[in-house]
C-alpha cells in the first residue's frame, strides 16, 4: 500500500516537474529508485548465490553464506533511471522538415509549453549527459567482470581509468577547456618572474599569467580523478553497510555544497550543480535501499561493483562539473584512510593478508585486529616512527617490557584506529561512528573550502573578496 | 611481426583519415579491433571456464568443453573502438571563452585543419552516435546477465527492447520525426477517400497525404526491430561459426547497400549511410576475429551475448540512418528460418528440446534430426499441410506404408533443410552452405528492393522514376 502511494507520489513529482524544476523529477526517480531496487534485491540474491558470488560473513554467529555483488543491482536500476530520465530533464528539438535519409535540416529548440525557462537542460548539454551515462555504464561492466573474475589489484587499480575514456573523449571534442585558474599570490610571483625574463632579454613582452592551459596533463589530471575516488571508497571498507553509508554521506555533503551554490551563487555557476543534483538525488535513492539491504545485519554483501560505481558517479559529477577539487575535499577522511594505510600498504610494517577487525563471539564486539611483529618486525627507519604514532594514541602498541622490541600492533586503518579509540563496539556502533566522523569532516572541509579558497584565490564562485 | 606491421599500418590510416575521410580510420580501427580480439580471446578463454562459463561441442567426437560467452570479449573491445573512435570522427568545439563553472559561452566549430569538410561528422550528431553507443553497451550488460543466469525465455525475448531505451529516449529529445512516407498507389487510394469524406462533409478540406505521423506507433516499431534483429540471430544457431558468420555476411550486405549510396545516392543521404559504413566496418574486425576461434572446429563458444550485440548493431545502424526497412530486407533469411519454425515452436508439430543436427561419429558427418511423430502425433488440421511441405522436399518425412500415419520429420529448422536438401555433410561444409544462400537472398532482396522499392514509392532514395 505505502510502496503504491510512493509509485502514485512519484509520478506526480515527474509529471509537475515540467512546471518547476528537473529537481522534482530527480527526487521522484529517486523515489522509484528505491522502490525498484528495494524489491529486486531480495529476488535476485539467491540466483547470484546459484552462481557462485557469495561470500561469508565473518563478523557473524555461524559465518552465514551471503549473496556477493549486489550492487550491481543498484547501479543497473541507477543506468535505467538515467535512460528514462532523459525526455524529463532535456529540451526537445523540433523538427519541422527532413529532407530524408535521417538528415536534420530545420531544428529549432522547443521550449517546454507554460514552463519557466531554468526548468530543463539546454539541449547542447545532453552529449555531455551521455558521455557521463556511458562512463558508469563501462564502469558497471568493468566492475562485474572484476567480481566474476577477481581481476589482479595491480590491473584493478587502473580499470576505472578504461571507463572514463568515452568521459575524456567527449570532453575533448565537446567542451576541450584544459586551463587552470592560478591562484593569486602565485600570480604576482610569476609576474615577476615573467618580469626578470624580459629585463635578461629571454622573454619579449611580460605578460600577465592568470591561467595555465595543461592541454594533456588536464586529461591526466581527470583519469586521475577517475581512478582515485571508486578505489578510494574500496579502500574504506570491510564492515556491514560502511561502503554504501560512506557513499550516501558523500552524496549529501555534495547535494549541501550544490544547494549552496543554487541559493548564493551566480547564475553560470547553477547550471553546473544543477546538473551534480540531478545525478546524485537518485544515486542517493537507490544507494538508501541497498543500505537497508546491507546495514548491519547485513543480507546481502555490496561487491566492487558498487564501490566503483558510486566513485565514478562523484568523479563524473566533479569532472563535468568543473569542482573536482571541491569534490576531492570531500573525500578528505578517505585520503586519511590511505595515508594512514600507507605503511602497510608499502610493507614497511607487516601487512596480514585480512585487517578486519576482530570478531569475538562471546561478547559479539568487534576488537582491533593485530598485526605480528614480533615474527615480521617492521623496517628499523620505521621503528622509531610507530613508538612516535603509540605515544600519540594513533596506534596500539604492544612493547616487550625487558627488550623494548615491539610485540605488535593494531592495523593501520581508520576502522581498527577507531575500536582502539573508542573501544571493541557493535559492528553497526562502529559503522555509524566512522560515518558521523566522515560527515563532520565533510562539512569542515566545505567551510574551509569555501572560506581559505577565496583568500587563495582571491575570488570564490561564491563570493567575492574586494 | 605481422601482428606489429599491421599495427603500424592501422596507426597510419587513423592518423591520415583526417586528410582523407572517416572510412579510413574505420578501417584503421577495425584492424586494431582483429588483433586485440583475436589476442584476447586465448587469454580469457580459460578463466572464463573456472567461473562456470562452459559447454560441450555435442557435433565433436568426445564432446569437449569449450569455453562459452566468448562473444562478450568482441562485444567489449568494439565498445572501447567506439570511445576511442570520437575525437577521430567529429568536429570540435574549439571553446574560447568560459566564464567558470562549466560553462561554454562561445562555441565555434573548429574545421580539421587542411581537412576536407565531408571528413568527420557535424557535432550535433555526437548526441546520435553516443545514444547508439549507450544502447549497444546496455545490450552488452543485459547479454551479460543473460549468460550469467539462464533468464527466462519469455523474460528474454523482449531484453533487447530494453537495452534499446537510450536510443528511444534519444531519438524522442533530439530528433522526434515520427512521420513515414505513403506508398504512391496508397497516397491515390487515400486522395479518394478523402474526397469522398469531403464530399459527405464529414472533411472540410480534403487534403493530399503523402506522408502520415505515426506517433507513438513510431517508437513501438523502432522497440521491435531491436527485439527482432538480435532475437532472430539467437534463433538461426548452434552449429560451429553460423551466429558470427551470419552477423559477417549481414555486415557485408549492408556495406554493399551503404557503398551503393555512398556513390550513386544524394548527398542528404550520404550521411547516413557513411554513419552506418562506420559503426559496422569495425564490427567486421572484431567479429572476424571471433569467426577464427568460433569457426569449425570451434574452440570457443560465441554465447547469447554476441547474439544480442550482433543483432543490436543492425537495428541501431537501421535506426539512426533510417532505413531500418532495407535492413529487414537483409534478414530475410533468418525471417524465413523462423516461419519455417512456426509450427514446432507453437506446437502444432512435437518440438524436441533440441533441434540441432544429429552428429555421427562413425563419419563425423551432420544428419537431419527428427522429431519423433508417433508418440506425439501432430494437430489434426496441420497433417495435411505436413505432407504438402512433404510433397515439395521441405520437409522429409517418414510414412507408415500401412496406415499413411507420419512416424517422423525432420525437425523444422533450416539447418536440417539443408541437410534433408543436400545429404549428410561435414559441419563446416553445412556453415558455408547456409552463409553462401544468405549471402545470395540478401544480394537478391537488395535489388529487389531498389527496384520494386522505387515502383511502389515512385522514387527511391538512390534515384527518382520521371
């Protein structure tokens, strides 16, 4: 009966949106997102069990068998919601003469009957828009061919780049800016430099450097982008609902950092995060129904597919955009994450093959898992740095009292760091702490963001400093 | 070393078509798309057997296990072709002034340098090609799913409609011509009755219709021809190197089709087919590569997925460039193999569950297999017509001399026609013979069809009757 009413209430909102804005229509395909996936996903898990993607959970009573890769779901039903999205969001061409053979000779741009004329996209958007559909789409397919086939991490890591390049070649063709803005202190250092050249007789006339055009480094810096955010949210993961919670906290800080360019900033700017909210309110939706599949009981396991998905839905909407730094900001408690990771990563310390934490059947607590250095003590430089990270209680460490040798200590991610701050917790505890730190973190990297970028830059998109 | 000389050369083309014409870096790319696929598919061959993806070759002494889906590798690698492919077939925005934020304000086409303007593509039809590509990803995904998971045949008969939503959706914003052209003898016929609705007043003004819109009618036909293409390939199947085979003599006839337009058509019609000519050379490429190893004797199986792709690139070329009729034209054979399989399929004559050719492995030759008719009798009213397909050597039939009941026929595929028609003959020797029949009727349907096209609608799109 509520999942009808829900139906009948999204409709509505699609049908109106006409009248007010693409957002309405966003908010009701988010509705019938979640809807849609809510009830697939409970339909289609035994089949994936059928075919062998499942996995164990083992922060569980009994290690119960669960379906693997459900997010493959989420992200299909987010690619359908895309498709039919299209007539909703875009102006129609009209076209009054063909002259044949698929020729369009008279096109003229029909502006929706009655509506205001900010309520749809421009139609010279719409290759933009499916440049962006066809990225996630190759990133969907790229994911499950890693989960069906356990691709190496090495080749992994890189496979996002692959599906961004119909991202990147529709961007060369279609938009092709490869400039930066320089920020303001560097400008006066650089005219001065500009300055010293031209008085040695190395440079004709000074000129003043406002921007600099990257031409391929700007590609780069965008397959960049493409890679890092879908393995930085893989990265962060291993407990009940934390890749799908980080996501949906990402989406709302982005969806914040929109609502406040449409409400202060100026009108060349709106475009763009309008643009941001109408990808990421239905990726919010499908993305909350895969959370109640996989929060803590979880029933179903979310796989690389989501993870990569939902990173390449915020390195599209950065890229497109134009606020990739903005979007990296929020990503801060993930970089934290690698950063702190690092030293295992790179096995200047010993890296066990697992670093979950801990499951104690007893108490059902999570405990911080260790790692044995005792056996593989870690590289002499480093010794001194982990007794350094100890007295700063950003490791647990246990030290022989007679040698002083270090016995071991807790892994080195965010989630262990975590149980040994705030003790062994529930495994769903511990999943809402890290994710109300990411978006307490989020929120104060947008108020900086917003306030030492305008100093920096000496303007803001939001603001300017006189 | 041939592999690296033919690299080189495909490297060349690419990078000359810019001089020259978009033909070329197809061609370019078609070979890139050969060797990368013909690399790849030893490669994956034998992971895809360790995650379950495998069948028995059941016409092969010893039955081996060959890998299955293989098609999936081909499907992938055109799909990268088709990113690769942009910035080498359409103009480019060249963008002089932004004001921040993502915003294009001036937008100039930018010419290729020293290019002949017929060189590349306008950019308005990037929507086009990037809608094409979408939906031929989508079917790569659903065909995916399907291999994976053995869905329903009813469920899967109508996958590719969906797969098809992009285009649609597409078509609908960016170009929304729903209108089609009446027959002459029909524009005649519609004259009068008209005059005479005028007449008896119930029209006030008679006017002369020569082309009527169909409307929503109009995406109802376009959603079939993207159900009938890839379904009628998965239909005409299952002896070694048929389904690639039958989609490389689809694509040569409608190169032939695109060539004779190309040289003899109008420009306004140029376009198109040199849109078509695109999609489908380095179709070619990938799937002569495919043909090697799915080729008698098999070493690969070509699996659902390459049927559905296959069938797909037709009605998405047929689509775009209008002229999804001609291209029916070319699948006359396969429309015939299934109206040849009518009454098994809708049990009017008992249906086995296999109707591939019977293997003897004492000669190693195909025999026409049966369909046991005594046990299950067939419908009543449908035995006369059985024995007049008897009559005529299109069906073999067993007769009991006593009673003249039907004890068995061969099963109504044309594959055993074949066999019934020509003998018992070697696999490979069947696979040629029914590729060189199709490759007959289609070269017969396309001058029937620009023959008798051009009587009905008194002119044709290659010349006008005076």
């Amino acid at each position: 009966m509520l999942r009808k009413l829900l139906f009948l209430l999204a409709g509505i909102l699609i049908y109106y949106s006409r009248y007010s804005s693409v957002v309405v229509a966003a908010v009701g395909f988010a509705i019938i997102g979640y809807i849609v996936t809510d009830n697939l996903i409970p339909r289609v898990g035994p089949s994936f069990i059928k075919i062998g993607l499942f996995g164990k959970d083992l922060s569980k009573v009994g290690k119960p068998v669960l379906p693997e890769c459900i997010g493959a779901v989420s992200a299909t039903v987010y690619l359908f919601i895309m498709f039919f999205y299209i007539p909703f969001i875009f102006y129609r061409y009209l076209v009054t003469v063909t002259s044949g053979g698929g020729q369009r000779d008279v096109a003229v741009d029909q502006w929706p009957i009655d509506g205001p004329s900010y309520s749809v996209f421009p139609h010279s958007r719409l290759s933009e828009y499916l440049s962006s559909t066809l990225c996630l789409e190759s990133t969907i397919l790229l994911g499950i061919a890693d989960d069906l086939f356990d691709i190496r991490w090495r080749h992994k890591f890189f496979l996002p780049a692959v599906a961004a390049i119909p991202l990147l070649a529709v961007y060369y063709i279609d938009f092709g800016v490869t400039s930066v803005l320089v920020p303001g202190f560097m400008q006066n250092w650089l005219s001065k430099c500009m300055f010293f050249l031209h008085e040695k007789g190395i440079v004709e006339t000074p000129i003043n450097i406002t921007s600099i055009d990257l031409k391929g480094l700007y590609y780069m810096y965008m397959a960049s982008m493409a890679i890092f955010c879908p393995n930085s949210i893989n990265i962060l993961a291993g407990i009940n609902g934390l890749e799908v919670g980080q996501s949906i906290v990402l989406g709302l800080l982005a969806l914040i950092n929109d609502t406040l360019y449409m409400t202060l900033g100026s009108e060349t700017t709106k475009n763009s995060h309008r643009f941001s909210i109408v990808l990421i309110i239905p990726f919010l939706g499908v993305s909350m129904a895969l959370f109640k599949w996989n929060k803590w009981p979880a029933k179903v396991f979310v796989g690389d597919t989501y993870c990569y998905f939902a990173g390449m839905v915020f390195a599209v909407v950065g890229i497109q955009g134009h606020f990739a730094k903005t979007m990296l900001l929020l990503f801060v408690p993930q970089i934290i994450n690698f950063i702190y990771s690092v030293p295992q990563l790179f096995n200047l310390v010993f890296c066990p093959r697992h670093r979950l934490p801990k499951f104690n059947e007893s108490d059902g607590l999570l405990y911080p898992s260790r790692a044995n250095l005792k056996e593989n003590p870690p590289k002499t430089f480093f010794i001194p740095i982990l007794k350094v990270l100890g007295f700063c209680h950003l490791i647990d460490l246990e030290i022989d009292d007679k040698t002083g040798q270090i016995i071991s200590c807790s892994n080195m991610t965010i989630i262990n760091l975590m149980l040994v701050w705030f003790g062994p917790m529930r495994e769903d505890k511990l999943c809402n702490l890290i994710l109300s730190c990411q978006f307490m973190i989020g929120i104060a990297a947008l108020v900086l963001r917003h306030c030492v970028g305008s100093i920096i830059f000496q303007h803001d998109n939001l603001w300017t400093i006189k």
